[in-house]
C-alpha cells in the first residue's frame, strides 16, 4: 500500500491521520510509519504545528518552510533530552 495514494495535493485539502486510518483501515502507528517511509523516500508529504493534517505540495517555498519547521522541533527535542 501506498499512503502517498490517499494523501492529497494542496494545504487546503489536508487530510488528517485519523482519517487516514479509516481510508487504509491501518492502525495510527502504521500510518505514521508509512509516511515516514515515504517521506525518507522523497515524498513531498506537509504538515504544520499551524495547520490539522497531511497533504502533498510541489511548491518550493512551501517545503522550505515544512523542513525550517521540522528542523527546529528536531532541535528543541534534542535539546530536552
């Protein structure tokens, strides 16, 4: 299965984890490590502290800001332990 299939394009259309787990009929745990493996995989999958869900985007300055977001949790998260 492909979680990329059930993830639409565009912040407006995000879809969150729990309905992800409906449409696959996957458990939360699966489907977060589904989307980490596609996001390691190259994967354009988004989500913000801002916003509810995932979507896909091939809009540069928006990624940008997906992976400035995501490398400052990575650090605060270091910084606690």
């Amino acid at each position: 299965m492909n979680i990329v299939d059930f993830i639409p394009k565009g912040k407006e259309n995000a879809v969150t984890r729990e309905a992800l787990c409906i449409y696959t009929g996957l458990a939360d745990r699966t489907v977060r490590k589904l989307i980490e493996l596609a996001r390691d995989g190259g994967a354009p999958i988004l989500s913000s502290s801002h916003s509810v869900g995932y979507w896909l985007s091939d809009d540069i300055v928006e990624i940008k800001a997906f992976l400035n977001e995501t490398d400052r949790s990575e650090e605060h998260t270091s910084e606690l332990q």
